[in-house]
C-alpha cells in the first residue's frame, strides 16, 4: 500500500512538473540549440574529450554536452524529443526534492509541497524551454 502511495504521489509530482511546459512542444529549436547540437556531436564521444577539457567556454557544460550527444543519436534533431529530454531531467530534479522527505526534519509532507511547487514554477525555465540551457 506504501509503494502504491508513493508512486502516485510521483506520478502527480511529474505531472505538475510536465504541465506547464506542455506548450514548448510545439516550438522549434533556436540557433543556440543547434550549435549545442553540433558540438556535442564533436566533444561528447570519448575520443572528443580532450578537445572539450580543453575548451574554456563549454568544458564546464561537459555533461548537457554529453547528454545532449546521446539524445541526438537516439532521436536525431528533433525539437520534441529534445524538449521531452530536458523535461525528464526536470522531474526527476523534483523527485529529488521529493526525496528530501526521507530527512526527519524536513518530512514527507514539506518536501512534497516543495517538490510540487518546483515544478509548477515557471521562473526557472530556461532549461526546458530553451535546449542549449539544459545545464
């Protein structure tokens, strides 16, 4: 009964995390993101490591550049599949802070309500509404 509780209580906390960027899905992707794109396509493989260590600007993006490598060969430049990546990031940002909870301190009760206000919040959006700031 516990895990059914909690799975709900994750599936609501996804929901409100998905459902106000529900409208960048019909948005195309802007010239930031294709320049995100194409270097990941270069840096992101192993054998690209080097030269982005090696990049002052965009080393410390190692990991969205990497991520972002991995959506692309999965999907390919598609603006749908690349937003839905970077909405899967922020609902498990959420479910993190939904886990919060598990501190004594904090409780279940607090952490959710924090959990569900992160994700309904639109003042941190940059990271699902614009691809190439999904750090």
């Amino acid at each position: 009964m516990i895990r059914v509780r909690i799975a709900l209580l994750l599936a609501a906390l996804a929901a409100l995390a998905i459902l106000p960027y529900i409208p960048v899905f019909s948005q195309p992707l802007i010239a930031d993101d294709y320049q995100q794109i194409d270097m990941s396509r270069g840096g992101a493989p192993p054998s690209g490591w080097p030269e982005l260590a090696a990049d002052r600007l965009y080393r410390s993006r190692a990991t969205s550049i990497i991520y972002t490598y991995w959506t692309d060969r999965f999907f390919g430049v598609n603006p749908p599949a690349l937003y839905a990546s970077t909405l899967l990031l922020h609902v498990i940002n959420v479910w993190l802070l939904f886990a919060l909870g598990s501190w004594k301190r904090l409780g279940w009760k607090v952490s959710f309500a924090m959990a569900g206000f992160f994700g309904l919040y639109l003042g941190h959006q940059e990271e699902a509404m614009w691809y190439a700031a999904l750090d």
